[in-house]
C-alpha cells in the first residue's frame, strides 16, 4: 500500500513513523529541511508536552480532541520518545522538555527515526493539487506528480508564517468537499494602546489577566505578563490571545497574590515615611513598573508621599489591582504560535481521524479545528493525532 502524507512537521512525521508498518510512505515536505516550524517551538526549546492534561486545555473541536489524545496521550508520547533516544525532564508546572533544552533534539531523533523506518522523504515538493478517485489519489506539484492509495494531509495551520505556516492544508481539504471554520491567530502577542506599555518594554510581571468584551468577561488567566513597544506579550497573555479583539480591554491585576486591604495597607505604611513618591511602590512591583503606574495616575514622582490625598490612594489601589489597556489587534498569523480554527472535526472519525467524505484521506494536527492552551497542549495534539491518523484503520 502506497501512503502520502502531506506536511513533514510534528503530526506528518509522527504519522509517517506510524504508517510506515503498514505500507510504503512517502513524507512530502515544501521546505527544505522536516520540522522547520518544530525546531522554533518553545523559543527553541520545545515544550514537547503537559502531563497536566485535561480537556479544557483545548478549544475548537474540544471533545474530539480528547477523544483523540485519549488513545495515545502525554504517558504513550513521552514513552514513545524514550524509545526513539530522547531524555526529557518535567518542570513543577508539568511542562515537559528535552534534557537537552534543545528543539533540535526532538527534531533530530524524529529525522532519524524516519529515515530508519525506510520513509521515502522528499523535500521541496509544495502540493499545488489533490485529485481522489476509487483508486487512491494523485498528488500534483508544479513539476511532479505522486499517485498513493491513502493520503494524510498534516500541513500544519496558516500561523508562524515566517516559520513555514501556510494555508495549503485548507486548501487542498476544501478542494476535496471539507468544511473550513474561520481561522484566526491563537497564543499570540497583542497590539493596544501603548501610552501604559511602551515605557515598559522589556519589563515582565505576574499577573492576573482578564479580557472584557462590551463589560463581559470574555477570557481569564494568571501568569506572566510582557510589556513590549506595540502593546502586551508572555504566556498570560498567549492563554487568551485568541479572545482578544480590537475593541475588547485587557484588565491586569499588577499583585494578584496581594488583597486589595493588604495593598492598602502597605501604601499607607509609606506615606507618612520620608520617601518621594518615585520610591512609593519599591519592593511592590518592578521599580520601573511601579513609577509607570503612578505617572498612568497623573501623579509626580518628585512629591512626597504624605503629599497624598486618599483619592490619590485609591486612585493607585486601583490601578495596582486593575490595569485596563484598550486592545487594538494582534501581531498576526505572523506572530501567532497556532491558527485557531480549522477543518470542521465533524467531518472526520475521532476514532480513527479518517474523513467521512472521502474515504483513506485522513488528517492530522493543527490543519484541524483543535487549538490548546500554551504550555505543551499544541504538540500533545500533533502527536497524537499524528499517531491515530498513521494508523491509517
């Protein structure tokens, strides 16, 4: 049996790794090299999975992916990885990491893995078309054409676009009668107003986060917070990136582990001491975040603080405890770690991630309507759709 997969990232070579006991495998990848995007992850260290797993880390087609990560989840992956050579370690989060700290460690033991189990690879060969018939299917690219009996389209999602993502996998799944939900950039940074954060850029906090849409509580997450010349980054912001449009506010509580009477009291303990108001905030927050919020409250960091009035101090409580900054966009598919969205997951097996239109297509990874949460959520899918859909049953 001859098998095509499209796509030589995450879920094209775990899938081609799968398929390759059931016939012979060709790996089709328009880079030059498998596992561009892969090697980036992380900030190239690879998050290759959470041992903290549970269905509400994802979103899209939710049930369907636990359905699938049921069947081969973080426990099968991180045995499957040890067989094929590579140390990991656990983090107190449950983030999972190569010991080597390396993404090109996860991408290497794959390549070599693939290599070994007798995948034909062949790189530079972007798929223009996909025709299916009773007999199989014809792969077509601009100078060559490959015929298989199953195919599994696994070209990843249209985010990351400088690190390989592109739209082909919707494309070719929508010329073969799929559906394709409205995809938008998921974990991504945020464009806002920037008379808060530009001052700040670099800086980094922990913090609560909270997105309002029209008054209503559209996302919430806690975690780290990066302030950056165009808006706001870090992972707390990535958790509800995909819930944050133009128009909606980002809510920040700059010491989310402090009540709001403790906070009081620490400001107050300050006041009648002889400091100015540019030391009012030190050992609270970061030094420069901490004057950033006081100048935000329209207040001189040369005064003394018994130079404050109790407006003035709920003023700061305030803006300690609820930072609000007008989002303006997002950095784009560009900037985006995922795509949000994706071929509809009705249309597919979850037992098997085989189409319920044309039957031996199967499809894998981040083409499909499955986006998780920062924090190894993203990989787990690929893998294990990858590993069901090289199944090929």
């Amino acid at each position: 049996m001859r098998i095509a997969i499209i796509g030589g990232g995450a879920s094209g070579m775990m899938a081609a790794l799968t398929a390759s006991a059931r016939g012979q495998v060709t790996l089709l990848e328009r880079n030059p090299r498998l596992g561009k995007k892969l090697a980036l992850t992380g900030n190239g260290r690879c998050n290759l999975t959470n041992v903290n797993m549970a269905p509400e880390h994802y979103h899209g087609g939710r049930d369907f992916a636990a359905a699938v990560i049921a069947r081969f989840g973080p426990g099968e992956t991180l045995s499957y990885f040890r067989r094929l050579g590579l140390l990991t370690v656990k983090e107190p989060s449950g983030r999972v990491y190569p010991h080597s700290d390396q993404a090109g460690s996860v991408v290497d033991v794959l390549r070599l893995a693939v290599a070994a189990a007798g995948v034909e690879i062949r790189t530079d060969f972007e798929v223009s078309r996909v025709d299916a018939g009773p007999s199989g299917f014809v792969l077509r690219s601009k100078d060559n054409s490959l015929r298989a009996h199953k195919l599994i389209v696994a070209c990843g999602g249209a985010a990351g676009t400088r690190a390989g993502g592109v739209g082909l996998g919707y494309d070719i799944l929508s010329s073969l009668g799929h559906s394709v939900t409205p995809l938008r950039p998921a974990l991504v940074q945020l464009k806002t107003e920037n008379s808060f954060t530009r001052p700040l850029k670099g800086v980094r906090a922990d913090a609560g986060v909270r997105v309002t849409d029209r008054g209503a509580i559209a996302a919430e997450s806690a975690g780290e917070v990066q302030f950056t010349e165009y808006g706001l980054s870090g992972p707390a912001i990535f958790e509800v990136s995909r819930e944050a449009a133009a128009g909606s506010q980002v809510h920040l509580d700059l010491l989310r582990e402090v009540s709001p009477r403790e906070l009081r009291e620490l400001i107050m303990s300050r006041v009648s001491s002889p400091v100015t108001l540019e030391n009012l905030l030190t050992g609270l927050l970061h030094n420069k975040l901490g004057r950033t919020v006081l100048t935000s409250c329209g207040l001189s960091l040369t005064a003394p603080a018994s130079s404050l009035r109790d407006g003035d101090v709920e003023l700061i409580l305030r803006r300690i405890k609820d930072t609000v900054i007008n989002v303006t966009g997002n950095l784009g598919f560009d900037g985006a770690q995922v795509t949000a969205g994706g071929a509809d997951t009705r249309e597919f097996r979850p037992e098997t991630l085989e189409s319920r239109i044309v039957p031996g297509l199967y499809a894998c990874g981040e083409v499909l309507d499955v986006d998780g949460d920062c924090g190894g959520y993203n990989l787990q899918w690929a893998w294990s759709s990858g590993h069901l859909a090289g199944e090929l049953r």
